[in-house]
C-alpha cells in the first residue's frame, strides 16, 4: 500500500515539475545578458554601451543623409553643365550667323543700320535650308524690318531678285545696292528701302549657298 501511495504521489508532482520547467523557460531572456537589476554595476555599463551603441546609429544616418544630399547635388549640377551645353548643330548655327553678319556689316554697313543687317543674316541662317520658294524666303528674311508692308506687295518686289538668283544673276540686287551707295538710308524711299532690303536678303543668300558648296 505504501508503494502505491508513493507511487500516486510522484505520478502527481510530475505535472507541478512540468509547470515549472513551462515557467523557467518563459521567464528566460533571450540575451542571457540582460541585466534585470538597474541597481547593478554590471546594469549601467550595459545601459552606457546601448546609449553610444544608438550614438553611433545616429551619427550614421547624419553622415548618410549628408552624403545622400552630396551625392544629388553633384548629379544635379553635371545634369545641368549637359543641359546648358549647346548642341553641335546650334554651336555650328551660331557660327554661321556671325559669319554671315560679319560679312554683310563689311559690305554695306557704311549705308545700311546694323540692327537691319543681323536680322537679315540671321533670319536668312535659319530659313535657308527650309523648302520654300525662292520669293517666299526672301519676303520671309525682310518682314521683320519692313513691317508696315503687306506680304503680297513684298512678294511683287522680291520677284525680279528671285529670278536672278535663279538664273545665278546679280544684276538686280547689284543695281539696288548701287543706288543706295548714293544715297543716305534715312533719304530713301520706302519703295527704294523694300528693294534694298530683298537686295541685301538675296545677297545673303548666295553667300550661304556659297559656303555650303564649299563645304
């Protein structure tokens, strides 16, 4: 009998052992290091050791912010040093109009306003390889100094020019630029003024066609 009764009474502290064990491990932290007493010496070297620990996260993500702003203000200013540099074809224009400029100031910038000769040049740079008639280009090159004219009565005028350059002639733009080395720009006619302009236009032009065949 008493064994059965010792036996009764280890079959039922088996569970209580379990329970324990259960609890033990639950009540385990994972970092065995964990100091549960603040009061510890051993507590507050770990607790300064988590703080320089966060420190230095901060630190890092300063530095890293830092960098990040760095590294985009760098790409920033290499996007814009490619998107302010000129095209070759726009470097290759600019060049073109100031040649022509250049050559039309030295021809007639003795008798014609030089704010005049620039917009003649280059407007005639830019219209010069677009698929227009040859009147049409002219009118187009002299419009903007001749405003108070209508555009059909410009084209009448430009007429007898574009002829001539398409017969690879001059005779006309050279008799109206001849009329005007006797005369003062501001004593012309406006009739004399027009002709003069599509004159200095159709010289522009040859000049262009010039240096295109020679390229």
């Amino acid at each position: 009998m008493a064994n059965k009764i010792n036996g009764s009474d280890t079959f039922s502290s088996l569970p209580f052992q379990i329970d324990l064990e259960l609890l033990e491990a639950l009540l385990e932290p994972e970092d065995a290091t964990y100091p549960w007493n603040p009061g510890d010496d051993e507590s507050e070297a770990y607790f300064q050791e988590l703080e320089q620990q966060f420190g230095m996260d901060d630190l890092l993500d300063e530095e890293l912010t830092r960098r990040s702003q760095d590294f985009y203000g760098h790409l920033d200013t290499l996007w814009s040093g490619i998107t302010s540099t000129p095209d070759y074809n726009d470097t290759r224009q600019q060049v073109v109009v100031l040649n022509l400029q250049e050559i039309l100031l030295t021809n007639f910038a003795a008798c014609v306003p030089q704010t005049l000769l620039n917009t003649i040049a280059t407007k005639a740079a830019e219209i010069f390889a677009a698929r227009q008639l040859i009147s049409d280009q002219l009118v187009e090159c002299v419009r903007t100094v001749l405003p108070a004219w209508e555009t059909e009565d410009l084209l009448v005028l430009a007429r007898p020019f574009a002829y001539a350059m398409r017969s690879s002639e001059s005779q006309n733009a050279a008799s109206a630029i001849s009329n005007l080395q006797n005369s003062e720009w501001t004593a012309l006619s406006e009739v004399d003024k027009a002709k003069v302009s599509l004159a200095i236009a159709s010289y522009a032009f040859t000049q262009l066609n010039n240096s295109q065949s020679e390229v």
